[in-house]
C-alpha cells in the first residue's frame, strides 16, 4: 500500500512539474513575442523606411501573436489554478493589458494608427510581466458572484480604454514637440495628424468613461464591508479622483471646447490613475473599488 500511495504522489509530482514547465514556457513566449512587437515598432518608428507600411503591418503580426499567447498564459494559468480570472488579483493586471492591447489592434487598421503600437505594445507588455510576480489570491467578498464579476469587468475594461487613450495622449505630446522642433511636419511624421490623436484620445476617454461608472457606483457595495483603514481608504479616493478627473476631461472638451496640452496631459493623468487602481488591487490582493 505504501509503494503504491508513494507511486500516486510520485505521478502527481511529476505532473504539477510540466505543468508549471509549461506555464513558464507560455509566459516566456508571451514576454519574447510582446518585446519583439515592441522592438519592431520602435525600430519602424525611428527609421520610419520607404517600406514603412509592410514594415508596420509586420509589427501588428507580432503584437497579434503577443495577444494570442496571452490569452493562452491567462486561460492555462486559471486552469491550473482553478481560479476564475475576474476574482483573481493575479489576472487583474494582465486582463488589462490584453483589453488595452486588443482595443488598440481592433482599432487601429490604418499603418498611421498602427504607429501608436510604438507605445501600446511596451504598455501591454509591462503590465503582463507585472501580473506574472503577483501572487495568486481569489477574491471571496460577500457578494453574488454576477456582480462581482460585473464590477471587475468594467473596471478592467475601463482600465484597457484609458490606457489606449493615453497613449493617444503621448503619441499626441511627441507628435506636438516634433512639429514644433520642425522636425517633421504632420504629413511626414508616421503618427497621425494632432486633430487625430486629440480625437482618439477623447474617444476612448469617453468610452472608458461609462464602464468606470459603473465600477465606481458598484464599488460603493464593496465599500459598505472594508474597514476603511491605510491602503484600503488610499484605494477608494483615488477611485473617485480617477473618476472625476476622467470625467473632468470628458466634460472639459465638449462643453468648454478643451484641447491640446493641457487636455493630453488630464488624460495621461487619468490613465496613471486608473493603471495605479490595478496595482493596488493586486498588491493588496483585496477586490478593487
């Protein structure tokens, strides 16, 4: 009976062995294939070749093939695991780096938009290699399950948009100095024009917008069972903060007529926010608010 019990713990070993090789393999293709995306679309950027079209098209294959081994990296480490990725501080971070990264690439179809990728692409990857040092912890408040996953969901996606936003906002900063530089003129730059970033910038602003909404008008369930102490107190002001200065530049932009600088930088602002929200929620390993 020994022998065999030792035979049993003996195969479950050896099985929890190449499950964990396999789970570093996917995570270490996902990491290459993300900085080799990122490599490309700077090289792309920099040099901007007579080829730059196929040259960026090329990068967009490689950031297409980062995401699908990141998908595979969450699903095979929730399997694993046997957590669910909406309750998990572990797949925070990295569910919003693939939104951001998937907004982008369904947004993004014309080789001037696909430039941004230049600064999407290392996003997506640091908030990928983030969630991968983050320990695992599901979450268990005292809530229905459905509307746990609600609130994580639309915070993540709001996480995923305004990220995208931002880095239309940073696009829209380095574009603005090189004009100014007379560097490169607009036409000649492989960003889009400044009324084309502004205007991408303000779009998924507006669109992440809504979904924070919601994750701010559920957070205040979460908020009724926290002990509003140190970090926990820090975590819900800077969910409002975040919320109002998103707001504030939504707002600012169609009712004053705001733009430029001072619209781009709000709008990065807000993005830091809300990218710092995940990281509190992950090191804290408690369920965002």
């Amino acid at each position: 009976m020994r022998v065999i019990v030792a035979a049993v713990g003996d195969a479950q070993a050896l099985r929890q062995e190449e499950s964990a090789a396999m789970q570093l393999a996917v995570l270490i293709l996902a990491i290459v294939a993300y900085s080799f995306s990122t490599l490309t679309f700077y090289l792309t950027f920099v040099h901007s070749p007579a080829n730059f079209s196929s040259r960026v098209r090329h990068s967009r294959a490689t950031l297409i093939a980062a995401v699908v081994l990141h998908l595979a990296d969450i699903v095979y480490r929730s399997v694993v695991t046997r957590t669910c990725p909406v309750t998990s501080a572990e797949f925070g971070l990295s569910l919003a780096a693939l939104v951001s990264v998937v907004a982008f690439l369904v947004w993004a179809r014309q080789d001037k938009l696909l430039a941004l990728g230049v600064i999407v692409a290392p996003l997506g990857l640091g908030l990928f290699v983030a969630s991968s040092v983050v320990e695992s912890h599901e979450i268990t408040p005292h809530v229905p399950a459905w509307f746990l996953a609600v609130h994580v969901t639309a915070n993540l996606l709001s996480v995923g948009l305004f990220v995208v936003a931002a880095a239309g906002s940073i696009a829209y900063l380095l574009q603005s100095s090189r004009i100014k530089a007379k560097r490169a003129t607009v036409g000649q730059a492989p960003f889009p024009g400044l009324s084309s970033l502004e205007s991408l910038s303000h779009r998924f602003l507006g669109l992440g917008l809504g979904p924070m909404t919601i994750g701010v008008v559920s957070g205040a369930v979460f908020a009724e069972r926290l002990t509003h102490g140190g970090m926990e107190s820090l975590r819900i002001a800077l969910s409002y903060v975040c919320w109002l200065v998103a707001a504030a530049v939504v707002l600012g932009q169609r009712i004053t007529g705001w733009h430029g600088r001072r619209v781009a930088w709000g709008t990065i602002f807000a993005a830091v926010l809300a990218v710092g929200l995940v990281l509190l929620y992950a090191i804290m390993n408690g369920s965002p608010s």
